[in-house]
C-alpha cells in the first residue's frame, strides 16, 4: 500500500512538473496575441492624436480697413501670406472692409454678440472702458514689455492714447498714424498771388475769392461721404477750441449748443456761403471730390496720409509734381491752438477672449504686422506710417509729401481724432457728420448743433 502511495506521489510530481513545463512552452505561442494588441493601441492612439489635432486647428478672424487695391493693401496680404505658409494648420478669415458703412455693420454686430474678431479696430476711445469690462479687448501692455525689440519702437504718444482711465494697460497696437491736413496744388496757388497754402483763416478766405474768379474750386469736398465734411469741421473745431474740448463734450461738462461750439459750425457755413466748395458738393462722392483735385480742377483738398500714394503717382495724379501738404489754416485770434491738429492714428486691437495657442499665434500675426520691417516697407512703398520710432528708413525711397507729412505731423502740440472719438454715445459718428453735411443743404449752425445735442439728450436719459 505504502509502496503504491509512493508511485502515484511521484506521478503526481512528475505531471505537475509537465504541466509546468508545458505552460512555458506554450507561452510564447500567446505573443502575436499581445503583439497585436499592442498594434491596435498604438493605432488607437495615433487616431486619438489626429483627433485632438483636429480640435486644435485654429481659425483666426480679421476685421480691419485693409481692402482693396492699394500698395498698402498688397504689403498687408503679403504679410498675411507670409504667416499662412509659416503655420498651414491656421485659417484665415479676412472680414475687413475698406467701406466705412459696412465696417461699421460687422463690427456693431459683433460688439453686440459679443463674439469679436481674433484682431479688429474700433476707432475712438470713449466706451474702451466698458468692452474691457465685458472682456473684449486684451491689455496688450504685458506683450508689448515682453518683447521690447517690437513694443519699444512704438512712439509713446501712440500708446498712451490707447491707455484707458480706470484700466491698466494699453488696449490697442497703433498702426497708422499721421497729419490730416490741406494737400494743395502749388501751381494754381501761386497763380493768385499765395506761397504755399493759406496759414491762416482771414488768408484762406482771400483765397477761395481769388480762386473762386479765376473759376477754379477752392477746397474739394464729396459731403455725400459724410466724413469730409466731419474733417473739415474737426480740423476747424481744434483750430478754434483745441483738441482737449472733444473730452469736455464727451464727459458733458461742455455741449454742443454752446456758443462756442455754434461758432465752430458757422465757420464751416462760413466757407460753404464764401463758395469755397463745388456748389453740387452735397451730392458729389469723395472720389468725385478726389479726381477734381488730382486733376487740377480744385485747388485744394482736406485729407490723409492715405492718399500720398495716389497723389505722388503722375498716372493716378496728373498734377502730382505740383501737390504738396500744409497744416489746416487757424484763427489769427486764436494763435495758441496753431499746432493743435487732427491726426489719424488707428489700432489693431485683439480679443480678449483668446488664450492658449490662438492667443500666441494671434499675437504673432499681429507682431508680423507692425514691426519695423514691415513699417519700413509700408513708409517706402506706400507713404503709409506705422508710429514706431525704430524705422531705419531709406529717404531716396520715400515721396516728398510722405516727408513733408512726417515733419508736419512731428510738431504737433495736440494731437485728435475725430471730435466724436470720445462721446460714449455710438450713434455720434453718424449723428455729428449727417447734422454738418445738413449745412450744405441750408440748414443753419443752430439746427444742426440742436440736432447733435438732441441725439446726445435722448440717449443720455
């Protein structure tokens, strides 16, 4: 019995240790089992990661003034090209619009959804404040001191507009800046007897008199595209007031029907009874405004470093070798605001709502915008000044009116927009320049000052 214990014990052993080692032997034969699972996840991984590619791919949406056909234009395209080769995985979405009206329309849209382009402009200052508060805008003082090889080349000027009170920080990348002033024909202007452009009010009336017998229009102006007239009224009101009366009204220590104010209206009524503009000018565009300068049917026109281009190009401007740039004339009983002049200065500004990688290839796009390469190319092919005082710029490359335009604008003791950039109101634009252009079509300085006030009234209830 013992014996027969003793032989099934080592029976027992004997299976246990084939059994054992039968597993070991039919272990390897389960490895293309884990070699494929180890495939599938692998695969499984890879879809996973194109998927969050996927979900990473950013568009970046812009809302600027830069369209149309214009050397300016091109050099902002060029760049935009430019980012879209370096970073294929982005699209691009330009909304920008060169009309006035339909900007306007995208961008009230979108303040009103609240749901901003990646980069856009919003001209003027006064309600900066509250699309900060409802985070609209992005401070991009942090940026700016973070890399000071592209944010300490902006003139400080500049900047300090873009400073908002109550907030920290700058919200805006300026981006064009320069003098809007009376480009003026000096061939015809020394016809009647006048070195240069009028430099002041009673020498600008002399003027549109003899220039009115010698029937040739004195100032070209389109009023049926309200912002020439706007202009016209804005450089007369800091002539007359200086730029800081803009904040009073805007604050409303200051009003519209104020005697002072009415004044600066009549002056505008004043040039429109002296003849100083084509009599069919209420009607008449500014590129119908434009081409009787251009071609020497005006004597004179109000406007922005925007046209030195066309105006330096003898096949856009017949008379360019004749055009120069003056300040707009002041009041020889108000010497002290003489300097005190209109200037455009326009921004890129970014939403405040990004963050992470669209921010950082927001930021980089709009660096690529304004740096001081590309603002030596905007200065020396298209007279179009980026306000950075880094620019190494080639002279022999620049016109004389981008020059005379530059020294101009370099004296400047006050420096404003439009008299409307800092109502809250954002109905003034329209408002304001409507009630001006009322005075081409016989309405009195009264009417349209109580038109303005009345709109500002009914608001501010």
């Amino acid at each position: 019995m013992k014996k027969i214990i003793s032989i099934l014990l080592t029976l027992t052993l004997v299976i246990s240790m084939f059994a054992a080692c039968g597993g070991d032997t039919k272990e390897p034969a389960k490895e293309p089992e884990k070699k494929e699972e180890v495939k599938q996840e692998a695969k499984q991984e890879e879809k996973q990661e194109e998927a969050k590619a996927d979900d990473e791919k950013i568009s970046i949406r812009l809302l600027t003034r830069m369209a149309g056909t214009s050397t300016q234009v091109q050099i902002f395209n060029d760049v935009i090209n430019e980012f879209k080769a370096m970073h294929p995985e982005v699209e691009i979405i330009d909304d920008s619009q060169g009309d006035e009206s339909a900007f306007n329309n995208i961008l009230t849209t979108d303040i009103a959804s609240g749901e901003m382009a990646n980069i856009f402009r919003i001209q003027g200052v006064s309600n900066l404040g509250e699309y900060i508060d409802n985070g609209l805008l992005l401070n991009v003082a942090p940026y700016l001191e973070a890399d000071p090889e592209w944010g300490g080349g902006f003139s400080e000027g500049s900047l300090a507009y873009y400073e908002v009170p109550g907030h920290e920080g700058s919200y805006a990348v300026p981006m064009e800046a320069g003098l809007i002033g009376l480009y003026y024909n000096s061939e015809i202007m020394e016809s009647i007897g006048f070195d240069g452009a009028p430099k002041t009010w009673s020498e600008l009336l002399d003027a549109i008199e003899k220039l009115n017998a010698k029937g040739i229009i004195p100032i070209a102006m389109g009023a049926q595209s309200t912002y020439m007239a706007g202009h016209l009224h804005d450089q007369i009101f800091y002539k007359w007031l200086g730029t800081d009366a803009p904040k009073e009204l805007g604050n409303r220590s200051k009003k519209w029907t104020d005697a002072d104010v009415v004044e600066s209206l009549a002056k505008v009524k004043e040039l429109i009874d002296a003849g100083a503009f084509d009599p069919a000018a209420a009607g008449i565009t500014d590129d119908i405004a434009m081409t009787q300068f251009q071609e020497g049917q005006a004597a004179m026109v109000i406007t922005g470093p925007w046209m030195i281009g066309r105006f330096s190009d003898p096949e856009k401007t017949p008379v360019a070798d004749k055009v120069k740039v003056a300040k707009f004339p002041y009041f020889d009983e108000k010497p002290e605001f003489k300097d005190e002049d209109m200037q455009i200065l326009s921004p890129y500004m970014i939403s405040g709502k990004l963050e992470g990688k669209e921010l950082d290839l927001t930021l980089e796009l709009v660096k690529m915008l304004t740096n001081k390469e590309v603002a030596k190319r905007y200065a020396e092919e298209s007279a179009f000044l980026i306000p950075r005082n880094d620019i190494d710029l080639d002279e022999s490359k620049c016109s004389a009116l981008f020059t005379q335009n530059v020294e101009l604008g370099g004296t400047s003791t006050g420096i404003c927009v439009d008299v409307f950039d800092f109502d809250p109101i954002t109905s003034m634009q329209d408002r304001t320049r409507n009630s001006i252009v009322s005075m081409f079509t016989g309405a009195t300085p009264e009417d349209a000052a109580a038109e303005i006030q009345a709109e500002i009234d009914a608001n501010d209830k």
